[in-house]
C-alpha cells in the first residue's frame, strides 16, 4: 500500500514537471506584473523627486514659525518674570501722589532756599548804644487806672495823664507819700496798684463824689522833699532829684 502510493506521487510529480519546459524560468504573466510594479515604483520615485523641494522649503519655513513663537513665548515669559504685575487701590494711588506732591513740593523749597542764599548779601549787624537822655522814655511802663486816667513810669519818673484839671496838690511826708486831686463827679470804687519801680511804690485812687474830686496818692521809696512835681496842662511829671 506504501509502495503504490510513492509510485501515485512520483507520476503526479513527472506530469507537472513536462508540463512546463523550465519551471524556473519566468513566464509572460510574471514579467508583466513585474513590468507594473517596476513602472510604478519609477513614477513614485519620480514625484517623490518631485516634491522634496517643496516637502523641504515647507519644513524651513515650519521650523522658522515655530522659532519666532518659542522665542515670542520667552520674551513674555521674561517679561513677566522682571515686570510683576501689582494692583494698587485708589486710597493707595492718592496716599502715592500726596507724598509724590510733597516731596517735589519739598525739593522745589530747597532749591529755592539755596538760590535765596547765594544771591542774599550778607547783612552787617550794627549795635547802636541807647543814649542816655532818652534811655528812661523808652523804659516807661504804663498802667489804665480808669478809662480817663492813666499813668507812667519807670524807676526816675512818675507821668499821670487825666481829663480833669488839677484842684489840690500836697504830700505826707510821714508816709513818703504825693497827693494829687483832680475835679471830676465821677463813679469808681477805691483802686490800688502796686508799681514795679524801686522809687514809686504804690498808687491809689479814691473817689469823693460829694466833695466833686477825686484823689491821687503816690507813695514814694522816700521823703517827698527829693522829688519835683512839674504842672504841664492835664500832664503831672514826678521826678526824683539827683
């Protein structure tokens, strides 16, 4: 049974080889195929040829793109790292320019000052000595007894200015004291003021209604008779005698 079918195969296998001249040599079917597939390998090579410029300068100019964007994107991003953004309120805007104000207010000042004294010559300070004849004038001080009386003074004089005329004038000298009267129906309580001289001491001034006068007393650092009393219209001059 084995032998019969080895000798089947060996007369299949010796038909198929007759069948053919040469098995291994190409047929008209094959060599059109090839003839196909060889053309269109030519014509893809070709356009593939073709289109490598274009595939090339389209590549150059992607690459160029994506170059500016990369570099458009680190130059914000740069600028966002060196400028921070900061949100101010408007309470802080205007503190910001009150104190810009001031400051430049401030500078301008300087400046100005510092123009003023480059072009300010400097003053000579002259010390003019009082002169003695006038030297008691200057240093008299004033008190308003009454809305008409008034007196002056200092440590050599006694000045009384009144309204009223001059009807008496005599002195104490127990009690070192000038008395001066003046008519005048006037109302006012009794006054007394004490005097910051080293020669008058005190001033009173008494009301006498009834009589139609009013009283000047002057109480003096000393007797009466080392002081002159000098009429001058409704001015009285009381001075101490060297």
């Amino acid at each position: 049974m084995k032998t019969l079918f080895l000798f089947v195969l060996t007369v299949i296998l010796a038909l198929n080889l007759n069948a053919r001249e040469n098995p291994f040599e190409p047929t008209d079917a094959f060599e059109d195929e090839v003839g196909k597939i060889v053309g269109m390998d030519e014509n893809a090579v070709r356009k593939s040829m073709e289109e490598t410029p274009y595939i090339k300068e389209m590549q150059e100019k992607m690459s160029n793109v994506s170059g500016q964007g990369e570099s458009k994107n680190k130059v914000e991003e740069n600028i966002n790292k060196t400028v921070p953004t900061t949100g101010y309120s408007k309470k802080e805007v205007d503190s910001l320019i009150q104190k810009t104000q001031k400051q430049t207010e401030q500078k301008a000042k300087e400046l100005v000052k510092k123009e003023v004294q480059k072009t300010t010559e400097p003053t000579q300070v002259v010390y003019v000595k009082p002169r003695a004849d006038v030297t008691d004038e200057e240093s008299l001080l004033t008190k308003n007894i009454l809305p008409y009386l008034k007196v002056e003074y200092n440590d050599n004089k006694f000045i009384i200015h009144s309204e009223h005329k001059v009807s008496k004038k005599f002195s104490v000298d127990k009690e070192n004291k000038i008395i001066i009267d003046y008519k005048g129906i006037v109302e006012f309580n009794t006054k007394k003021e004490n005097l910051e001289s080293q020669t008058f001491k005190k001033i009173a001034v008494g009301n006498h209604k009834k009589e139609g006068y009013y009283r000047i007393a002057i109480e003096l650092i000393d007797k009466p008779s080392k002081f002159e009393v000098d009429y001058k219209d409704d001015l009285i001059t009381i001075t101490k005698k060297n």
